[in-house]
C-alpha cells in the first residue's frame, strides 16, 4: 500500500514507526531501532533512509573517536516532530494484510475488535 507521502506501509515500515514511536522524541541508533522493531538491520536500514527522505527522521553522527570507542561510530535517528504526527496517522490508517480475511474485524484473536 503507497500512502500519499509516497512511504509503502508494509509491514516492516510498520513495525519501524511503531518501535520510533514507544519513545517518539529520544534518540536511537540503529541497532536499537532494529531491537525496538525485531527486524534485522538490513530490512531497517532502508526504511530509514526512506523516512528520513521523507522527512519524518532526523539523524545525525554521533561524536566519538571509533578508535578510542572501540567501535564504529553510530548514526542517531528520532522522529521530527511532523514526522511523529506522520507516523501516527501512517499507522492508525494502515491495512493490515489480513484486514481482507472473513471475520478479521469481528476475531480479536486476528486483532481485529468485537
């Protein structure tokens, strides 16, 4: 499904603003937003990059001496504060897949609400 943003709302892109949006004004690097969301990195990463297009990220560097750190340095994304408001209404318009199976509204099991 491609919104009018032009942000397709699988279910992974989903999974991404539902773990920004737990925390929508802290910042987090990637490997948590992969945590916050349960995905791998390489299906995240994309869908950062597309949100921060879009503008509803901003991300920026962290300050840190990789060699000192002992670690790469790490890339910080948080929700704009249009973005946040992006996101919820993404998310509270979203089909989900199974929104078409008989009797997904009326089985809670499915999610879906008596």
């Amino acid at each position: 499904m491609v919104k009018p943003s032009g942000l397709r709302m699988t279910m992974p892109t989903q999974a991404v603003l539902r773990g920004l949006l737990e925390h929508p004004t802290r910042e987090m690097y990637g490997l948590q937003v992969c945590e916050a969301a349960g995905l791998p990195s390489g299906t995240v990463h994309p869908i950062l990059a597309r949100l921060e297009g879009l503008g509803w990220l901003e991300s920026r560097w962290e300050e840190v001496n990789p060699a000192e750190a002992g670690r790469p340095r790490r890339r910080y994304y948080r929700l704009s504060p249009d973005g946040a408001e992006q996101a919820r209404h993404a998310l509270a318009n979203a089909r989900s897949p199974l929104a078409g199976l008989a009797g997904w509204t009326d089985n809670p099991a499915l999610g879906g609400a008596r």
